[in-house]
C-alpha cells in the first residue's frame, strides 16, 4: 500500500508539471515504467485509490447522461461589440461604485464550459453548464482530460468554473489519423464531451482551461476577496489557468484587447472578458436574472448568423461517404457571402433537428467552411429525406452509424475522381498540373477508372482534353514519369489507406523499410508501432487484404519505392530540434532539411530539446528555452550550418 501510495504522488506530480506547467521532469519511458508499476499493484491488490491515474482510462460507455445540479447557479455573460459600448459600460460601473475601478482581462475561451466538484481533496464528479442550474454529469468523460488534477491541497467542498478546449496542435494530431476529419476544435471538445463513451473522449487529447471558483466552503477558511487572489488560488491547488492583466484604466484594457492575436494561440478564442476583480464591489453591483452586472464579453468580428436553409443536397467522398451540404439563403459573414454550409451526417441532421425550409444558425471560424449549428425558428420547415441510392451514380446506399456509404467504389465517378486527386496531391505522388476539373475530364473523355491508369496516359489521348496543349502535355507526362521515384512515405499515403494520414505514413516507412514489407505485416507488428493503434492497424491489414494486387500492378508499372535513411553523421545528427519564430524559409522546408541531415523535429520544447532555432517573433518556446538553458541559434546561424 506505501508503494502504490508513493506512486500515485509521483505519477500525479510528473503529470501536472508535463500537461499543466508544461516541464517534464522524466521521459515518457520512466513514466510508463512507473504506471506499469501501479496498474500492476491495483490488479494484485484489487485495490485503487482515488487518486490513482489509473482512474483516467476512459471506462465502459454509459447509457445516458444524468442530471447534475451545481453547488451554485453559473451565469453566463452579458456582451459589447465595440468599445465605445465597453467604455459606456465602465462609465457606468465607476459611477456605481463611486471611486475608481480596477478590473481584469481574460481570454474568452471558445469551447465547452464544465464544473468540477471536489470533496476532502479529491476530484468527484464534473458537469455541463446546461441551464446554469442543472447540467449533465459527464464525470467519465473528463476525468480522461490529464491535465486536471485528481487531488488537491485544498480539503473542503470546491466546485471549479472552466472551460473545455481542443487543442489546434491537438486536432491537427488527430486529424491526421481520424477515420472522421474534425472540422474545427470547438466541434472537437462539444462531441468528445458529450459522447456516450468515455474511450472516444481520451482518443481527443482534451485540455481544460480553469478561471473561476463558482462554491468554497470549508478547507483552509480564507475567503477570496478578489479575481487576482482567486486565480492565485486555482493555480496553487494545480489546476491550468491563463492570462489574466490587471488595471484600472479602460484605455489600457483596450489596448490589450486590441493586442491580441488570436491566430498565435493554440486554442479557439471568440473573445475577451473583462471582470470587476474586487469581490465585495461585486457584491454591491449584483445580477441581473441572466448575467453578473460585473462582468462583461467583449465579442469579437461576427461568427454566427442566422438565414434560412433552402435545400440540402448529399456529395460522395472518395471513401464512398456521402456528406450532406446544406443551401442557405445568402448571408454576409465574416466579410465573405455565405451560401452553402456543411452538416457532418444524417446523425447529425437528427440530433440538431434540421428542416429544409427552417431558419438556421451558422458559424464561420477560421476561414473553415460553415457550419450549421442548429434550428432557429422551425416555420413551416420539412424533414429532410435519408438518400437511398447514390446521387452520383444511382447505386443502393448502406448506413454505418450515422454515415451514409455509396458501394459502389470503381464505378463511382466522385470516388473514383477523389481517390485520383489524393494520389496526385503534393504529399502523395506529387503529379503536377492535375485539378478537380482536369481529373473530371480525364474520366469522361479518356475514361480513367483507376490511378494506375495515369501512367498509361500519351500525347495522343491528351491532346483530346481542352486545355492540353504540347507544351502543358509534355510537362504532364514529365511529371508522371519523374513520380515513379517517389519516397516510401509519400507513396503509402497516395495509397489512400482509410485512417492513414501523412504523419502514420512517414512512421510506417520508417519502420517497415518497404512496401512489401508493410504489406504483408500482421496487426500485432503494427501495433509495436507508436501512435497506431488498433483501428489503424486493422484498416492496414483490411486494405492490403482487399487491394493485395495493387502493389505488384505498381511494380509493374516501375514503381517500387523504398525508404531512404536518415542522413547520420549530418550537422543535426541525433538531436532533438524545435523551430520557433519566423525564419527566412517555409517551417515545413526547414523541418525537411533538419531531418534529411539526421536530426529529429519537436513541437514543444522540453528538458530533452538539444537545440531552439529561433527566428524573429520568437515567443514562449524561446523563453522556455532560455530557462532549461538550451542552445540557442537563430536565422544566420541556420543557414550557415545547413549551408557548411
């Protein structure tokens, strides 16, 4: 029992400095030993304690999401578009509490909010905002979130105010092995969150962002006089806050909000909040039945509308997956007109409830595709059908869960035209002069069925396609050619393997050396693999199984790629690089000569960083840097070592 008790301390510390401050002080390895240790103990014991990071693994899927009633009423926020509204607001407050007023200036956070409850120093259960008063108890499902601590100094009763995010590092991981894309971040956490089982919740790597202490009673029996001392406290009992700045001059709080960048975060942020940080003038200025008159958003540029959607009609993927596209009135948003927006299933259609000829919500963030959010006013709106033959060429659909699937793979023209401008792409083969439209004419006038079928391609049947003149043809055959030499890595992800993005690719090719040997690994040598799992290995072995020919017809063909190693002994040989700042040349073309002279790229920096080059408006990495006392180079330097 001392054992397991001292591991679970050292286990917990060695998470909160690596997922909260952002310091690791042991390697992945000795960490998993450690864990190793204690998952062992608990199953030899039959004993787990109610801090052990045992407890984060996502359990068994619940049924459905019980209610939960907050220790007390979470409000939300009342709003300002532009200053001129947020400096009348603060005139307002002044004149209210008749002397001067400091407040503080927070990120508002674009995710999903949560409370969190804690007794005697332990983590109960955490919930949903739902309607201020009641939520939904999703305890499964955070207690995955890694960074939130399991234990805490303080012993009383605590309910904490935070907001659950995704990551932009994060979703870009994940996306690059999803069997479902994400659209965005936000989309990320809601649906991790809310999601029946907690297994989908861990595979999201969710973070949560803490900024208000919502119930305190008991414990150390201070009370909290201020937003400053309340943050101080968030941190101290180990949970991950951010900014906060502090002043009593509105000018200077707008010019803060003005100096942030949103696009540098790492996280969806809509906004700023500005809060009265002294609790007893809070006091004196009370509520309204919605909102804290002490507290106000200040939103930025629009990213909701509301029109009405007149149609939805269904396009098909290269998988086969049909995915319903919803036609909208037009709507200014953004700065951009808005006519069409996406809808990610028929699950979807149905959870949101949406009818054709209704008023809906849409949201436009990061220069994505829009989305529609939900149903604004139903009107006289219709159901929409389900589909039940293609619309691309007529075939039977089938559903699995809440996708819709055309069957028919080499007869369908969007499949089959997708599959061709994802091999071609620049991560794939590399095949240049090859658009959307020119693979529509290929199909329909030469009748290319297969990407096999490009390399059969000649200036006579070319020449038929508008457009393809003798210089473009040459250039286009060239190109062809010149991709039979393609790299290992480049050539498994043109393959198109369901689950298998650019990154699983390159590590694949790494590890196998050939495609010969990749296709004929089993699922068990693929999971030695890090970063596969068992639904990519399966979709590996379940591709090669059904498309097994395909590798000979590209032999054939004289393609045959292998992996080219590492150059070791190069100027980076064996050390771990992270690139920070803006350097004289594309991040990715900086990350490829690093690796091509034998070093390894890293995303953060860590006590195993060897070396930070960091280019002009170089920030926390840097920083960090300076602390670990890592070496640091800049620009020139770069360029000289690449260039000695």
């Amino acid at each position: 029992m001392s054992r397991m008790e001292e591991l679970v301390e050292q286990l917990n510390r060695y998470a909160y400095h690596y997922y909260v401050l952002d310091n690791p002080l042991i390697s992945d390895g000795q960490y998993d030993k450690l864990y190793d240790e204690l998952a062992a103990l608990e199953k030899a014991e039959n004993i787990v304690l109610p801090s052990s990071p045992t407890r984060r693994i996502g359990g068994e899927p619940v049924r459905e999401f019980a209610e939960h009633k907050h220790l007390h009423k979470l409000y939300s926020l009342d709003k300002r578009n532009s200053f001129e509204e947020l400096s009348a607001w603060d005139e307002k407050i002044k004149k209210a509490a008749e002397r001067e007023v400091e407040y503080t200036l927070e990120y508002k956070l674009d995710g999903l909010t949560l409370c969190l409850t804690y007794e005697d120093g332990f983590f109960r259960c955490a919930s949903t905002r739902g309607n201020g008063t009641v939520g939904e108890d999703v305890t499964a499902q955070v207690s995955t979130v890694k960074s939130i601590p399991l234990e805490i100094p303080f012993k009383g009763v605590l309910e904490v105010q935070g907001e659950g995010i995704m990551r932009l590092s994060a979703l870009r991981e994940y996306n690059k092995t999803a069997k479902e894309p994400l659209k965005n971040a936000r989309n990320g956490v809601a649906g991790a969150i809310r999601n029946l089982d907690p297994k989908v919740t861990a595979q999201r790597k969710l973070d949560i962002i803490f900024y208000n202490v919502n119930y305190k009673r008991g414990g150390d029996g201070k009370l909290l006089s201020s937003q400053s001392e309340c943050i101080e406290f968030l941190r101290a009992n180990r949970f991950k806050t951010e900014m906060l700045f502090c002043s009593e001059n509105m000018s200077e709080i707008i010019d803060k909000i003005n100096a942030v960048d949103k696009n540098r975060l790492d996280f969806l942020i809509d906004g700023m909040v500005v809060k009265v940080n002294d609790f007893a003038l809070r006091d004196k200025l009370g509520y309204t039945d919605k909102f804290p008159r002490w507290a106000m958003a200040y939103k930025f540029e629009a990213e909701e509308a509301v029109t009405k959607l007149k149609d939805v009609v269904w396009q098909v993927g290269r998988t086969g997956k049909l995915t319903p596209l919803g036609k909208l009135e037009p709507v200014e948003l953004c700065g951009a007109t808005i006519q069409k927006a996406t809808l990610n299933n028929y699950g979807d259609i149905r959870r949101k409830g949406i009818k054709i000829g209704a008023t809906v919500f849409i949201r436009r963030s990061n220069d994505v595709i829009p989305e529609i959010l939900g149903i604004a006013e139903e009107l006289d709106g219709k159901d929409v059908p389900v589909p039940e033959t293609c619309p691309a060429c007529g075939a039977e659909l089938y559903e699995n869960g809440a996708h819709i699937f055309c069957p028919n793979e080499y007869g369908c023209k969007p499949q089959v035209c997708g599959r061709i401008e994802h091999f071609c792409s620049k991560g794939c083969m590399d095949i240049d002069g090859v658009s959307d439209k020119t693979i529509e004419r290929l199909y329909d006038t030469l009748g290319v069925r297969s990407v096999t079928d490009l390399y059969f391609l000649d200036e006579e049947g070319l020449s038929k396609i508008d457009g393809f003149k003798e210089k473009k043809i040459s250039n286009f055959l060239a190109s062809v050619e010149n991709s039979k030499q393609v790299k290992l890595g480049n050539f498994i992800n043109a393959l198109g393997i369901p689950n298998v993005g650019r990154k699983t690719a390159e590590d694949l090719a790494e590890s196998f050396k050939s495609i010969d040997a990749l296709a004929a690994a089993d699922a068990q040598s693929l999971l030695e693999i890090d970063e596969v799992g068992e639904i990519v290995a399966g979709s590996i072995v379940a591709f090669f199984e059904k498309h097994g020919e395909i590798v000979e017809r590209f032999k054939n063909l004289g393609i045959n790629p292998r992996f080219e190693e590492r150059n070791v002994g190069g100027v980076f040989d064996g050390l771990k690089v992270v690139l920070t700042g803006k350097i004289s040349m594309p991040r990715d073309a900086a990350a490829k000569i690093i690796e091509e002279r034998g070093g390894k790229v890293q995303s953060a920096v860590t006590q195993d960083t060897d070396l930070v080059i960091a280019g002009e408006d170089a920030g926390s990495k840097l920083e960090k840097a300076r602390k670990l006392g890592v070496k640091i180079i800049d620009d020139n330097e770069f360029k000289s070592l690449i260039n000695s």
